[in-house]
C-alpha cells in the first residue's frame, strides 16, 4: 500500500471546526496520512475566539526539524501563523528540507472577528511565504490586504490574481464566500489562464473553517499526485457538501460536515 503523507501548519481550534482539527479530519477523509505542526492553541467555540496563544519560533521551528528528519510531507498547508516571525520561521523550513506542494491559506480574521495574524505580519506572508506557494487560497478580504486593492468587481479579482501571481505563487485561487453574488464563484489563475468554479451558495450559518478544509482538501489531493487545477476542482466538491449537509453543532457558526464527501460517495 502506497501511504503518501499531508502536514497542516496552523492553529489550534478548541471548537473543532476549523484550524488543525478541520484539516486533520479533511486529510483523514481523503486518505493522506496527517501530521500537525502547531502554530497557536486557541480557545474557541461556535460563538467566537474566547484566547489567543501562539507557540514561540523555537517550539514551531522544532516541531518542524522533527518532520523534516523523518517524515517529509508529500504535500502540506500552512493556515493560523499569527506573527511575521512565525512566517518566516516556517518559509525557511519549508525550503531547508526541500518541501513541496505548499498551499498557503493566508488566514488573518475568524469569522466572529478575532484576529489570527497580526497586521504587521502582511509583509512577510508577502515576502516569505506566498513565494513558496503551489497554491495560494485568499478569501475576498484577504486577497484585499494582500493586494491593496479594492476588490468590486470580477475584474478587479483578476487583477489581484495577478498580483498575487507577480508575488511568486503558482496558482492563486480567490475564493468566493464573501462574494456578493447569488452563486459562489472561486476564481482560479495559473498565470495564463483564468478558470470560476461556480458553485449554489447555500444559506447557512454553519460556515466555519470552510476556508481551512478547502485548503487541507487541495493539500490531500495534491499529496496524491493530483494536478493543482484537479486538486482544487475535488476539493470544491468537498467543501460544497460538507457545507450542505451540515452538522447543527453549538450555537453560533457551526461547522461543516468533514464526513460528507465520503458518506455520500458510499451511497452511489
Ligand atoms: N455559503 C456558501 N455556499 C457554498 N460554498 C461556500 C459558501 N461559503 C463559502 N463557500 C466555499 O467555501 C470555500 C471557502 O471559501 P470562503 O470564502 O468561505 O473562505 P474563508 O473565508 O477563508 O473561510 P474561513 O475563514 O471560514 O475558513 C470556497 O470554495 C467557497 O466557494
Ligand atoms: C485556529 C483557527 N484557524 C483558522 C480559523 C479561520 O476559520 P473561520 O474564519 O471560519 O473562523 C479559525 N477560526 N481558527
């Protein structure tokens, strides 16, 4: 049996629904072995962020050395990174042992409002890690504060496409969620070409860590040997299900079904 291997580099989620814990469970469902390297533990529940509590660089850069020297990952995710000194700590490890299939989610705001990455940080996912992306997963506001642009238009979300790719990643992909349209439109650039997956937006408040499972699902199938264009496309599906039949947890933005995608396969 051929075993291929996924590491998330992210936060905790007390909640479960998003950070580690949703990629853990995305890897799992999409059959890539899982490894975790933690960034900031945070108390957090479906209603918000209660604490915020990052790692120190030494303790991410040793838990990174200990995958490194065994366990080299045929695909990972970065998400929560909290500081500029994070994100160049990791940048680094990501090249010193020579790791590929990087997808970065440059995660800065949770849903609730809290703040994962401190403002003065942008610089450097600029500068360190969007340079080493395979593929890099913005939402709206995040492709904004990477870009300084004002994103109103589908025009305007090329142009930031752009710019991402003139910053160094290989595939960009602007989410839709927070798009105004009636569908979801993910906008997917390779330098050449631009490609929407257009998807039914459904009307839920159980969307949280939508964005982390995409990004672990895109890692998994990269891990797998998949293209990133066919990568992106599996993962699509299974955030659209796991966001459709949804689990009704907690009492605020509850979070999406991990176990969709596979238990609706078992029904075909
Ligand atoms: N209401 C929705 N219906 C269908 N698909 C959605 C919906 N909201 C988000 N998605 C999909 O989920 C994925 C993540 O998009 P989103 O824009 O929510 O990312 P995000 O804001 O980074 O997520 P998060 O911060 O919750 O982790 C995208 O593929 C997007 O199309
Ligand atoms: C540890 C961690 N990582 C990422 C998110 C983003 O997810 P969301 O925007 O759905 O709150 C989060 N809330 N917590």
């Amino acid at each position: 049996m051929t075993v291929v291997k996924a590491l998330t580099i992210a936060g905790s989620d007390s909640g479960g629904g998003a950070g580690i814990q949703a990629d853990l469970k995305t890897f799992q469902e999409l059959k890539a072995y899982g490894m975790s390297v933690l960034t900031a533990v945070t108390a957090q529940n479906t209603l918000g962020v209660q604490g915020v509590y990052p790692l120190t660089v030494s303790q991410v850069e040793e838990q990174l050395d200990s995958i490194g020297e065994d366990l080299k990952p045929d695909a990972l995710k970065t998400g929560m990174l909290f500081s500029a000194e994070i994100i160049e700590a990791v940048a680094k490890k990501i090249q010193q042992y020579d790791m590929n299939n990087v997808v970065i989610d440059p995660v800065m705001i949770a849903k609730g409002g809290a703040k994962l990455l401190q403002d003065e940080a942008i610089d450097a996912m600029k500068k360190h890690l969007i340079p080493v992306a395979t593929v890099v997963t913005p939402n709206i506001p995040e492709a904004e504060a990477i870009t300084g642009l004002t994103l109103n238009s589908m025009d305007d979300r090329k142009e930031a496409a752009k710019r991402l790719y003139h910053l160094g990643a290989q595939n960009i992909i602007i989410k839709g969620g927070h798009g105004e349209e009636k569908e979801v439109i993910d906008l997917i650039y390779d330098g050449e070409t631009f490609t929407q997956l257009i998807n039914d937006r459904q009307i839920t408040e159980n969307t949280h860590g939508t964005g982390c499972t995409f990004a672990a699902a895109i890692a998994a199938e990269l891990a797998k040997g998949a293209d990133s264009l066919d990568a992106i496309r599996v993962a699509r599906e299974f955030i659209q299900v796991a966001i459709e039949d949804d689990l009704h947890i907690g009492s605020g933005h509850g979070p999406t079904n991990h176990w969709a995608f596979q238990s609706r396969r078992a029904k075909v």
